[in-house]
C-alpha cells in the first residue's frame, strides 16, 4: 500500500490525495465564498474534476463549518479558571475567550472573581465557567455578579 502523506477526513473524492487537498482548503479559507471558488480551481485540473460534485462540494462546507478552533480550546491554560489564577500569580494579563476576544485584568480582580468562583457549588460554577468561556458578553455577564 502506498501512502498518500497525511490523513485528512474522507470528503468524497476519489483519492486520499485529492481528499488532503479538498480538506487543505477548507483550512486554508476564510469564508465559505472562497472556498467555493478554490473548489471552482481545483476542479479545473482534470484529476481532480470530481470536486465539483454536490455531495463532495457540501462535505467540503461542512467541514470548513465544523473546523472551529479546536487546537485553541484543547490547551489546558485557555480555560477561564486557570488563566485567572495565572493573572494572579503574575499581577496582571490577559483572558483568552473561545470567540478570542481578550480581557485585561489584574490581581485584585482576579483574586476577587476567583475567591467568589470558589464559593459557589460545584455545578454553579461550572456553568458560569462555561458561559464565561464562551463569549465576551457571557464573560461579562458573569463578571458583574462576581466582581461584587
């Protein structure tokens, strides 16, 4: 068996090779417009016509849809709870959002949501660090009612 270099999701074309090159794409654009036309060129060339297909077009987009940022989330230190403590440890920074909006904060605030975080019940505060994590006005939401 031959490999064809790396493993991208089956899209729907013929080959591994010309799956690697569709999900390259939907990496590689940054709206949907774009990847269509990208879509356009790649099925100019004659070995990989079969792009242009419906079923494979609309794998494409749903994969370009659902690409997200997992790499950005996966991290560890990108969860809000962590990043606050890592504000207080070094005086001030900055909060990394899901949506990667960025929050400036400083040690007395931090200490303050964390401190009120903490006293909340365990199912509480996940959901608000959920919501916290998820958006700029779900950050800020929950951030007047612990800042208080």
């Amino acid at each position: 068996m031959i490999s064809e270099g790396r493993r991208a999701p089956d899209l729907g074309m013929p080959t591994q090779a010309g799956n690697n090159l569709l999900w390259g794409l939907t990496r590689k654009a940054k709206t949907k417009r774009e990847l269509l036309s990208m879509i356009d060129k790649l099925a100019q060339r004659s070995k990989y016509k079969h792009a242009k297909d419906e079923l494979i077009t609309r794998a494409a987009i749903d994969a370009f849809d659902h690409r997200g940022n997992v790499g950005h989330l996966a991290n560890p230190d990108r969860n809000v709870m962590q990043q606050m403590k890592s504000i207080v440890d070094l005086g001030r920074g900055e909060i990394i959002l899901h949506d990667k909006k960025k929050v400036k904060m400083d040690r007395r605030t931090a200490t303050k949501v964390l401190k009120n975080l903490m006293n909340l019940k365990p199912q509480e505060r996940g959901q608000a660090l959920i919501a916290m994590q998820k958006s700029k006005s779900g950050f800020d939401k929950f951030f007047k009612l612990l800042n208080r």
